[in-house]
C-alpha cells in the first residue's frame, strides 16, 4: 500500500508583503522549469539518435521512464513527513533534476552513453519530475489565497508557455548551425547544460516561498488494487477506461515519431523543431476557444469531437512526406490535443469528489503511465520484427486500430460538467504530436468566474 496526500484548500493568513514575495517566487520557478522543459526532456529521443542508438531505443526512452515516476510519486506525502516540509523535499527534487542532466552532458562530450544509464537518467528524471507534483500543488494551494489562485496561476501559466516556446527556438538556434557542421552532439550538450542551469535556477525561487506551518501530515491511504474496483463503481468507471484504451492505443505509435522525422524522413534539426513548436502553439493558442466551447456545448460534445481527431491523428504520417504539410497536420495535431486534454481534465475533476482529487488523480496517473508503456512495448516489438518503412506503416496502422476501438466506448460515457469551475493545465511532459502533456493544477481550481484579463497586483 502506498499513499498520498489529501488536496487543502486552506490558506494561512499573511501580510501583503510575504504574499507579494511568494507570488513573484512561484513565478520565477515556473519560467526557469518551462526553460528547462523546452531545453531538456524535449530532445531526449533525438538524443539517443545522436548518439547512434536504434529507433527503437529512442522511442522506448520516452515510453517506458514515466511508468517508474508515476509509481514512485504515490510515496511522495511519505517522503514530505520525512523532511518535515514540503519546500525541502521539492528543492530536493529540482536538485536531483537538475543534476540529471549531468550524465547526458558528459555523454554527449564523450560522443558515447551506455543505453542502461540513459535510461537511469530519463526514470530518474521522471520520478523527481512527477514526485514533486503533488505536493507542488498542496503547497501552493496553502500559501495562495483562494480569491487569486484561478487568475494567479492563469497568468503564469501563459508566461510558462512563453518560456517553453523560447527554450525551444533558442535549443534549435544552437542545435541546427551546429548539427549541420557535424557537432550535433556538442549542441546537445549545450542545450542539456542550459536545462541543468535553468532548473538550478529555480532553487533559488522555491527557497523564496514560505513553508506552511500547517502543511498536512495526515495522508489518505491508496491501495493500488482498488484503484481499478473502486473506479468500476463510480461514474468516473467509463470515462478512465475509455481514458486507458486511447492512451494505449496513442502510445504504440507516438513515442516513434521522433525517430521516424528524424531517420525514416531525414527532417533536419530545423524542421523537427519547427514541427514541435507548431503543435504546442496550437495547443496552447486553442485552449481559449475550447474552454468557451465547453462552456456553451458541454465538456462532453467537446471531449466526443476531440476523440475523434486524435484517432485520426496517426493516418496522416503513413501517406504525407512534404514537411509543409507535416506542419499543417501539426497545427491540427495541437488544436485538437488541447481540447481532448482540457475536456478530460474537466470531467475527470468534476466527478470525482474534491476531498479525493490528489489520491484518485495519483492513481489515475499510474494507471496511465503503464497504458504508456504498454503501449510503447508493442509498437516496439512491431517496429523491431520489420524493416524500417514497414514496420512504421505497421506500427502507425495499428496505433489507428487501437484508438478507434476506444471511440467504442463513447456511447457509454455519460460524465457531463454540471458546475462550471476554472482549470488551469500546466505542462509536465513534451510529446512530439501532441505539443505537450499536460496536468491540472488542483489548488488553482475556483467554481466562480474570475477575471484574467491581468494579473495580480505583486
């Protein structure tokens, strides 16, 4: 049995001035880890490509490391009672993350990396990463009033996506003159040193935020077997299980698009980049239009229509070859992943109880890290037992089979957002195809609207 900790929603009491000072604090540690997002885990597939790795091993370097995080972040709210402080064990985490990158620096000086420590730094740098996910989210929910979260955490979240976007053109400014003079490995050392020091960076702002003296200690078992009968027995059931189904099916095809643009179409470092930062633009210029969708339609229809183009998403990269085309079904790609995520995050929230968000959420992810790798797995195994060509028109064929057999289950999902509330997604994780995972901050929740047309006074 592992456990984790309940959400709170219940802020101290504090003068403007330590309020102002935690404001501008989770600020500058947002901008310095969307840097570190946009210029590390971005171009880890590219670089095991780099370093002469197989397809194979590229895709797999995405796929498999977030099942160990997923599972070791259920033991987070045990390793916060341990140092006693929700700060110090999510400075910890950022300095374990920071120093991740070191092993993949030296590789790339070295021009070589055992594959067996490349995937020790992705799993580690997936566990620090998701292991301080929730109680990020606890703490923040404590030390920020209720009435300025929504419209808080709305705001830095677009300056985060801002600093995503230029930690990725500024990685490509280094990575395509140099990589077109044959150093393409010193570029990525480069690049993998200025994530290393972005995330250092943000010790300095995460020592700035108080510490909650009433942080909770008390921690709401989860016991991993129920996580699938106790889900079974709820209105959530179908909604998960069509949730689950996608993923696997998303998941045998997407983790190889990296190699795929890279080795089967020969795309330079400008038009992977440019591919990239094409869908998460989108995504992140769409959210608006969906949240009013979801308002006006329901989350639902949204969510319905959204299934349907992420089925479809996969088809395009067995006929299409032209890179301007590429970007056009990029375009699509993020447009339609926004949705598909604001619309699942919405309905998830709203039918399961506030009291057990963080649990029932921990367990969600879990859930979906081993989708991930399950299905990362078994296009694998396709794409190792083919030549390259056909065992990519193989492994895309059936990513499509597998997602369209989740649209099967839509008929039976009858979830609907009946209360309107805020949610505001921040990334966690960059998908090629999908322009960046993304995760719900709980504490920035509110069920009243609020106004985001500026930020806080700070």
């Amino acid at each position: 049995m592992v456990t984790a900790a309940p959400s709170s929603s219940t802020c101290v009491p504090r003068p403007p001035t330590r309020l102002r000072k935690d404001l501008h604090a989770c600020t500058g540690d947002g901008l310095t880890y969307s840097v570190m997002f946009g210029t590390g885990e971005t171009f880890f597939a590219a670089f095991a490509l780099a370093l002469g790795f197989s397809d194979v091993v590229s895709g797999l370097v995405v796929a498999l490391p977030p099942l160990a995080g997923a599972i070791l972040q259920l033991g987070s709210p045990w390793a916060v009672r341990k140092v006693q402080s929700p700060q110090r064990w999510i400075i910890l985490c950022a300095t374990v993350q920071a120093l991740s990158f070191v092993p993949l620096i030296v590789g790339a000086v070295l021009g070589e990396l055992p594959v067996g420590i490349l995937f020790f730094v992705a799993c580690l740098y997936w566990t620090v990463n998701l292991g301080a996910a929730a109680p990020w989210n606890t703490w923040v929910g404590l030390i920020f009033p209720e009435r300025i979260r929504a419209r808080y955490f709305s705001w830095r979240n677009r300056w985060c996506q801002a600093s995503i976007f230029a930690g990725l053109m500024g990685a490509g400014a280094i990575l395509t003159p140099l990589e077109k003079h044959g150093h393409a490995l010193w570029a990525f050392a480069i690049i993998f040193t200025v994530a290393a020091l972005a995330r250092a960076s943000s010790i300095y702002y995460l020592k700035r935020q108080a510490d909650p003296p009433n942080f909770p200690t008390a921690t709401q078992p989860i016991k991993l077997h129920h996580v699938a009968t106790k889900f079974g027995r709820r209105p959530d059931a179908t909604l998960i299980a069509f949730l689950i189904v996608m993923q696997l099916g998303v998941q045998v095809g997407q983790p190889y698009l990296n190699p795929f643009m890279l080795s089967e179409l020969a795309l330079g470092p400008s038009w992977y980049l440019a591919l990239i930062a094409t869908g998460f633009a989108a995504k992140a210029a769409t959210f608006p239009l969906w949240g009013w969708c979801a308002d006006k339609l329901g989350a639902r229809r949204v969510l319905v229509a959204s299934a349907v183009g992420v089925a479809l998403l996969a088809l395009p990269w067995l006929f299409i070859r032209d890179p301007w085309l590429l970007l056009a079904t990029q375009v699509f790609a993020g447009a339609v992943w926004g949705a598909y995520e604001l619309c699942t995050f919405l309905l998830l929230l709203e039918t399961i109880p506030a009291e057990r968000r963080t649990a029932a959420m921990s367990g969600f992810y879990l859930l979906n890290a081993i989708a991930m790798v399950a299905g990362g797995l078994l296009g694998a195994y396709f794409l190792s037992r083919e030549n390259s060509a056909n065992g990519y028109a193989t492994v895309f064929t059936l990513s499509t089979a597998l997602r369209m057999s989740a649209l099967l289950i839509i008929p039976f999902i009858h979830a609907e957002v009946l209360h309107p509330f805020r949610i505001i997604l921040a990334p966690f994780g960059g998908r090629m195809g999908v322009g960046g995972v993304m995760a719900p901050v709980l504490s920035a929740m509110s069920e009243d609207p609020v106004n985001e047309k500026e930020p806080p006074s700070n």
